[in-house]
C-alpha cells in the first residue's frame, strides 16, 4: 500500500513528464525552480523558495512565517545533431517517437514556516536525458556486413525526487536544515552495438555470460541491440525507488552578506529492473529477438557538495553565487548491464565505460527589485566536460557547458507571486572516433533552451 501511494505521488507530479532532456551538468538541472534558474542555478545561501528543498534546505528559513504552496513546470527544448564525420551523414533527436521533446516537468511543493521552525515537502525533477534517433539512420546501420537495420536509437531517463525537508534556527545567524528524499529512477533504451563494437568490448573483458556463444553462432552476425522501453508519458523500461539526502546551512556573516554550505548525499536506488528486448542482428537472417528481463546495475545519481553567499547592495539590488563540486567518477565509471533470457535462464552481461570526471560547477546571478511588484534577475552557469572524448555514446551527450539565463517575477499582492526563469546553453560539439561505444567517427552538437514558471501562495 505504501508503495502504491508513492508511485500514485509520483505519477501525479510527473503526469505531464513526456521525457526528460538532456540536463546541462551531464543529469542535473541547471538550478531547480525559476528563482534559481534565473539566477544561473545559485541559491545556496539565497531565498529561492520551496525549491530550496533541492538546493539547500536551511534555506527554507529565509521564507517569512506562513504556510505556502507551490505549483511550477519546467519545459526543456533541445536542438541534438550527430554526424557520421567518414560520411557526412547527420540525424537529429527528436520526431520520431515517445522519447523526443519538448519536455515537460511539473513540480509541486509545501512550506510552512513558524518561528525557529521551517518544515517542507515537495516533489521535482532532478534530471536526466532524452534522445530519440528513430530507426532510418546511420545510427541504425551497421558497419560490419552494412545491414540496416530499421532499429531505434533512443534514451530517456527521469530521476524524480520527493524531499521532505526541515530547517532550524540555532541562533539569528546561524541556520540549518536537512531532507529525506524518496528517489524514484526509470530509464528507456534502445541501443545498437555494432559487431565490431562487441569484439572491442570482449577483448577489454566487458562482454560475459552463457548467451556469448550462442549470439556468436549467428550466421552473418553483424550486430546486437538492447532495447527496454515504457511507452507512456511516465516512467521507464526499466527503473527502482530509493533513498537520497541532503545537509545544509547558512550563515549570516554581516546584516548583508549570507554564506551556505549543502551536501547532496549519493542516491541509494540500486538496480533498476524491467522486461527486454536482445536483439541478434544477422546479414543472412535479419533481425532474431530473445525476450528477457534487464538489470542496470547500481545507477545512482552523484554526491554534490555547494558552497555559496549572497550580498544585498540595498533595497533594490542583492547578488548570488555558488560553486559546486560534483562527484561523478565514483557513480559513472561504467554502465553495468545483465541480460536473462525469458525461459531458460541465459545470462548476457555487458559493462560499458563511461569514464565520467568529477566536475566543477560555477554559478552567479543577480536580482533587481524594482518595485514591490516586479523583480528581474539574470545569471550566468557555467560546468566542466565530465564526459571523455572517446567515451561519447550518440545516446547519452551530456556535453553542454555553458549557459546564460534570466527571469522575473511579479507579485499580485503580499501573498501571490508568479515567477519565471529562462536558460540558454549555449552550442557545444564534441567528437569521438574510438571503439567501443560508437563504430564509426561521430561528431555530436547540442543546445538546449529551458524555461521553469511557477505560482506561490502564502495563507
């Protein structure tokens, strides 16, 4: 019953969700509701609102006393391009089936505020990845034995979090603040290795199990695809729930200058499970599918650890900056995969490398009050490549750097306000012309466009 009624909570804020982009920070948000979105993803030390929920919770008590509710949406739009550089053929992400954007993330929160006390529970998108390469392209031919083989190309994956979050106050400086977060984890997939690709991976020890000789017996074989999907607007072919954190707090260094501290703790979802589809790919017999379940071993999203401040110039002006450290090399060293054939217990194991740096991220922004009703802000975010060149997979481009963003805010009253923030990230390419994940030299380029709007109420 229980898990029911987490799933049910989960549907309900992702009702919308029909995939989710490629986030700018590899699978992160670039700053979590439009405040902080605005203001180049900072927020650490600053009043963002409930959002603070997914970037410091001692920030929570910057909120005056009250109850409030919040209702929020994030739209992503990206503009993906890869191309055969050896041929000059290209293809785009998107139109072509459930896995393509926009990308639509609503987001709901509760905050109530009294005295030294600050409790909240909400739930956001924490992000993830959305490509969808359809079945006509290069993507989908093979190199080995040229078969095309009409199979998609395509990856979606949506992290959701549920926080439930307090703040206290120690003294008037100094603030702090935690969450318990339920973590729910789906992932799509459709994959197509090239035999070429499979014998790179299997003289690197990263392909074993009862199947190996059984798919080498194939007359003619020329590839093999991985394919686990849930067509729906929510969730994934493959996923799990599980546990997440968070510790923070702030401090009032002068009656204008805040600093924060926040540690995201590493996720504890586990393995995600699902139905699949292996699919043999043969230049004498075409295409042979064995239907079986999947297991992605151990995908868990990164430690984080965020320190910022903020500065009020005056009545109309104050700043924000953080910097974060992202721990991605402990979590997305490899992608470990199992196979088990439907029926007779046949296994297939794959580990794919990844290879993912630990990243600096580095962001600023800037608010201007002009009147009690309307307030402008604008920022700038910028994070490091934590993906290497020769590690790239058409499917999963983390590679946006870059980003310039903007918003505002309008106030109907001392108890209402709509807020929006805007993101630009800026185009970025990236190549890789090695063995094992991609069979022929690619040159990828992405740029996305991001909106978060949302409307707050205090009674």
């Amino acid at each position: 019953m229980k898990g029911n009624c987490i799933r049910a909570a989960a549907a309900l804020c992702a009702a919308v969700w029909g995939a989710q982009a490629q986030a700018t920070d590899v699978f992160n948000l670039e700053g979590y509701g439009p405040i902080s979105r605005a203001m180049g993803g900072s927020g650490v030390a600053y009043n963002v609102g409930p959002a603070a929920m997914m970037l410091n919770p001692a920030t929570l008590a910057l909120m005056s006393d009250g109850k409030y509710i919040n209702f929020g949406l994030d739209v992503v739009t990206t503009d993906i391009r890869v191309t055969n550089t050896a041929t000059g053929e290209s293809v785009t992400s998107g139109n072509h089936g459930n896995n393509n954007g926009p990308y639509f993330a609503p987001e709901a929160a509760f905050v109530y505020r009294q005295g030294k006390y600050t409790f909240g529970v909400g739930a956001f998108a924490e992000g993830g990845l959305g490509t969808q390469y359809g079945g006509s392209s290069f993507l989908s031919r093979t190199t080995t034995n040229d078969v095309n083989t009409g199979l998609d190309n395509f990856s979606r994956l949506l992290v959701l979090r549920i926080p439930f979050a307090v703040a206290y106050n120690i003294t008037d400086k100094l603030t702090v603040g935690g969450s318990i977060d339920a973590v729910w984890t789906s992932l799509n997939l459709g994959m197509l290795l090239d035999a070429s690709q499979i014998g790179s991976l299997a003289s690197q020890h990263r392909v074993s199990g009862s199947l190996v000789p059984a798919l080498l017996s194939v007359p003619g074989l020329s590839g093999g695809y991985i394919n686990f999907e849930h067509d729906g607007i929510v969730g994934g072919g493959a996923d799990a729930w599980g546990i997440g954190g968070k510790l923070g707090l702030t401090y009032q260094l002068t009656p204008n200058t805040r600093v924060g501290l926040a540690y995201n703790f590493k996720t504890h979802v586990g393995d995600l499970g699902g139905h699949a589809t292996l699919t043999a790919v043969s230049s004498v017999a075409g295409n042979i599918p064995i239907n079986g379940n999947i297991t992605v071993h151990s995908f868990e999203m990164p430690a984080q650890f965020t320190a910022g401040i903020s500065h009020t110039f005056n009545d109309h002006w104050s700043v924000s900056a953080d910097y974060q450290r992202v721990f991605l090399a402990g979590v997305f060293k490899d992608i470990n995969v199992s196979f088990v054939q439907s029926g007779t217990g046949a296994n297939l194991n794959l580990s794919l490398p990844q290879n993912y740096r630990d990243i600096n991220v580095f962001s600023v922004g800037a608010e201007y009050r002009y009147n009690p009703s309307w307030t402008f802000r604008a920022g700038f975010h910028y994070a490091q490549e934590a993906v290497p060149n020769n590690m790239l997979f058409a499917v999963i481009p983390g590679i946006p750097t870059t980003t310039v963003t903007g918003g505002v805010s309008y106030a109907f009253g001392k108890n209402d306000v709509i807020d929006l923030g805007v993101s630009y990230a800026f185009q970025k390419t990236l190549t890789n012309t090695s063995q094992p994940n991609t069979s022929v030299p690619i040159k990828v380029t992405h740029s996305q466009l991001n909106a978060a709007i949302s409307y707050q109420k205090r009674f």
